[in-house]
C-alpha cells in the first residue's frame, strides 16, 4: 500500500534545497525535529505554496495556478488533480488534527495524520494506515511550535522526534492562502462523507477555486477563502456510478447559503465547529460514473457572493 509520508519525502528535499529561492526557513529544535517555516515568520512564496500544497495532500495530488476573469477582475485560481482522493484528500489534507496547549495553538494535516490515524473514524471508513518511521505535518498556526510540541506529535506516529518533518504557515500568509485554494476536492470528499457515501469509490477528481487575497486578520483570510469555495469552487469527481447523495453535495444545499462565512463565524463566535456543515461544500460538483457513464452537475457559482466577500464591486 501506498505510505503518503514517504511518498512526500522528495516534496520536502526540494523545499530544503531551496529554502533561498522560496523564501522560507528551516532549522533543527533542540529534540532533532525539522521545522520548516513557509509562512509563520518566513515570507513564503507561490513556490513554495505549492509544494506545501503537494505534501498536504500526501503526493497524491498535484497543484497548478490558472487565470481566471470573474466580472472585470482578474483572479488566480488554484487548479488541482488527484488520485486516489479519499486517501489525499480524508486521509491527509483535511484539518482535522487539533493543537491547543502552553500558549501554542494549531490544525495539523497532512501525511502525518495517517500514522496518527486522527481522527480514527475517517481511517476506518477509507480503510487506510500509514506506518512509516518518518512523520510529515503541516500546521496552520499563528506561532512556530517547539520541542514539546513536536515531541508529542512524535508520541502520536509512535516515532521518534528526529523523525518528524512540521511544515508551518499561518492561513493570511502566501502559502496559507495557497493551501487553502486547494481544498475544494477535499470540501467535496467530506461533504459526501457526511452523507453516506462510500467515499473509496472516487477514484479520482479534478478542482478549481480562487484564491483570495491575504488580509491582516486570519479570521477575514479564512473567511475570503471558504467563500472562495462555497461561492465559486468547483469540483470534477470519477466516481464508480450514479449516486443520488451528490445532489446535495454542493452548498446550494445548505440552508445557511447566502450568508458569507465572515457573517457565519460571528454567529459562532468564531468556532468552526459550530458553522453549518452543510456549508463546507463546493458551489459546483460534477459527477461522472464510470461504470454507467453518466455525468450530472448540480449547484451553481455565485459571482456576487465572491466578490463581494473579496470586497470587489462588479
């Protein structure tokens, strides 16, 4: 079987080679742990977001940027493919491994978390396990974390820490904005999740969303680039056949659409966990089954949405 941490080690060679031309940092802690800063206080880069972007999703996804016109303005759109997707994309890019102690507070996701297997219920269902000696993370954080951190995230791959790899980045930096854009495929792999569905039966998917711009708040970033996705992301999944889950796969479906998610953390006080789920979806799902041949869309894009969260007027 395919091990995602391994399978990323080049990814990481090449950001070490080029941590000049990148505009990021790397450094040993004092337990041998690697951190390897694309975002936090290093500037970061285009390059750089996107090899960050690779290793998130275990290798098992490539990244490109595309122009795109919505209205007048010209947008950049992250474009994306990827094999094997509940694998890349469940197992691996989704945010689902927490970080809150001592004053340091983070997300991890990547390849890291297959060996972690958090959270195990994911695991179960796409039937995946990754038991390489090497841990790789990526960490959405607003600090770099130290030993102790790292030193517990080496306990959880049952590893030592001079094993493990911590990409950084904050969400309002060049590279967290990258990864962000990214993650349409991955909306779309939870959301049928959510539903249901048996997520192992994608076999692969193709993706699109812009990428906001960076603000100097990460709450309004991370808003932007949710809005990028449920307003405007759009995502292309093989799947084995028709399945009447995916209509309401998309955030059309959600009874929260049309509020921006700027207006959706307020109501939550700022708690992810207490936004609408049905919210976490992309604008535009298309379909195509392999075994019948058949290939349906379902929601729409939403122009007005977009722009007005990037605080553009058309």
């Amino acid at each position: 079987m395919i091990s995602v941490n391994e399978n990323v080690t080049k990814y990481v060679d090449m950001l070490l080679d080029r941590e000049e031309e990148l505009s990021i940092r790397s450094y040993y802690l004092e337990n041998k742990a690697t951190i390897i800063d694309c975002g936090v206080k290093a500037v970061g880069s285009i390059g750089a977001g996107i090899l960050y972007a690779d290793i998130s999703m275990g290798g098992l996804g490539k990244v490109s940027f595309v122009p795109g016109i919505i209205g007048d303005f010209y947008i950049n759109f992250a474009q994306v493919y990827v094999d094997h997707p509940a694998i890349a994309c469940l197992g691996c890019q989704k945010p689902g491994w927490k970080f809150k102690a001592d004053g340091f507070a983070g997300t991890g996701y990547g390849p890291a978390r297959a060996i972690s297997q958090k959270p195990k219920a994911i695991y179960t269902a796409i039937n995946y396990l990754d038991d390489a000696e090497t841990a790789i993370v990526n960490i959405e954080t607003q600090a770099v974390p130290g030993a102790k951190e790292l030193d517990y995230i080496a306990k959880q791959c049952s590893t030592d820490p001079e094993c493990v790899v911590a990409l950084v980045a904050r969400p309002n930096s060049i590279v967290g904005s990258i990864v962000n854009g990214t993650r349409v495929v991955e909306w779309a792999m939870n959301r049928l999740f959510q539903l249901g569905y048996d997520v192992k039966d994608v076999s692969s998917a193709l993706g699109a969303c812009p990428v906001s711009a960076i603000k100097p708040e990460e709450t309004d970033v991370v808003g932007a680039s949710f809005d990028s996705i449920a307003y405007y992301g759009m995502a292309n999944l093989y799947i084995k056949s028709r399945d009447d889950k995916c209509k309401d796969a998309t955030s059309m479906s959600s009874k929260s659409y049309g509020k921006s998610f700027s207006v959706l953390l307020k109501e939550s006080q700022g708690d992810y966990s207490r936004v609408d789920p049905t919210m976490f979806a992309p604008a535009k799902l298309m379909v195509n089954g392999i075994l019948d041949g058949s290939f349906e869309t379902y929601g729409k894009l939403n122009a007005l949405m977009l722009l007005e969260s990037y605080g553009l007027k058309r």
